[in-house]
C-alpha cells in the first residue's frame, strides 16, 4: 500500500517529466530522416511491363550471341526470334545425344546458325547449353518475376513470356515463311507449326520455374 507521504513527491516527478516533454521539439515530418520514417510495403501484383522486361532481356542475350557468330544483325535477329523458344530441347538433345521430339527442320537450322558456328569457338557443348539453352530463360524469368514480387505473378509472366515469342515465331511461319524460305527451310505450314510446338515446351518450363523463383526472392 502506497503511503500518503509517497503521493506528493510522485506528483511533482509527474508534473516535472510532463515539463519536460513539453519542451521537447517536435520534429516535422519532412525533416525526420529517411531511416526513421516507416517503410511503405510494396503491393505485389501482376506488373504488364514485367513481361516486355523479361522477353526483351531473354531475346537480347540470344541476339548477342548469334551477332557474335553469325555476324549479321538481320540474321541474327530473325534466327533469336524464331529459335528463342526451341534453343533449350535442340540444345539439350545434343548435350545428351537423345531425341527428345525435336523437328528436324528446326534442329538443322539451329545447328546451321547458331550451334556449330559456336562449336567453332567453345568446342564445348555444355557451355552452349548454359549460355544458350539456359541463360537467357533464367535471366528472362527471375527479372520477370521480381517485378512482380509474387511467385505466382512470375510464374504467369514467364508464362507469358513464352507464350508471346511463340506467337512470334508462329508469325514467321504463317505469314512470312518466305524469310525463313531465305534461310534454306522449306516450310510446310502445319507441319512446321507442330514441329515448332513440340520442339518449344522446356523453354516455356525454364521460364515458368525461373519467374516463380524470382517472385519468391522479392516477395514482401
């Protein structure tokens, strides 16, 4: 129990601790530091622009590497288009040396343009893989997703990522097959338009995976 003579001198320890808050400065919310002041949470969400990140990222690596050993930019970029989504089974099956369902039309033309011009260099077939195969999905899918913050956002916008240079090449092969009759492939529209689908699926897994990945790594 609290004795009379207690109340008093608690008192005026109150009234003194309230003198001094008192005059303390208050600081305006402009001049608090930046470290002080509450950090805003990101919302995640499906960002559109993370898919024109991704794709252009993805085809800039293949167009690099194709001006490298084709050395020719309109060549280079038509083979980094059409190709972009086959690179990983064609690649694949050579690293391996088993048929995984790869067209053979689309087989001889990355070998043609890009995979024996490199073999030139490296020798190596593994680094193609990486580097090719490999980099420029991974690279495609993890920006992808960590602007979108999200797994499941990343994993969409890699999925669209694929989608859309799918589209792409299908364009070449329905509406432009004389540019790739140019390159010495003889185009049968349906037929190429399944042997490119069948040749195309573990880019869109790359991307896929990869844009979850980095979705996990930025999620707030």
């Amino acid at each position: 129990m609290i004795s009379e003579e207690e109340f008093p001198e608690s008192f005026e320890e109150l009234e003194r601790e309230l003198e001094e808050i008192e005059k303390g400065e208050i600081i305006p919310p402009e001049e608090i530091p930046k470290k002080m002041r509450p950090k805003v949470p990101v919302e995640a969400k499906f960002r559109v622009s993370s898919v024109f990140v991704g794709f252009v990222v993805a085809i800039a690596v293949l167009l690099g590497v194709n001006f490298y050993v084709i050395n020719d930019i309109g060549r280079a970029s038509i083979v980094s288009l059409f190709l972009g989504p086959v690179y990983p089974n064609i690649l694949l099956e050579s690293l391996t040396g088993f048929s995984i369902g790869s067209y053979t039309p689309l087989v001889d033309l990355a070998k043609e343009n890009t995979i024996d011009p490199f073999m030139n260099v490296y020798e190596n077939i593994t680094i193609i893989f990486v580097i090719i195969g490999l980099l420029p999905y991974l690279l495609a899918g993890i920006i992808a997703g960590a602007i979108n913050r999200d797994p499941i956002y990343g994993l969409t916008a890699g999925f669209v990522i694929w989608l859309l240079n799918f589209i792409i090449g299908a364009i070449f092969i329905v509406a432009l097959p004389n540019i790739l009759e140019s390159m010495e492939v003889s185009v049968n529209v349906g037929e190429m338009l399944l042997g490119y689908f069948q040749t195309c699926y573990l880019s869109a897994v790359f991307l896929v995976v990869f844009g979850a990945l980095g979705g996990a790594t930025r999620k707030p």
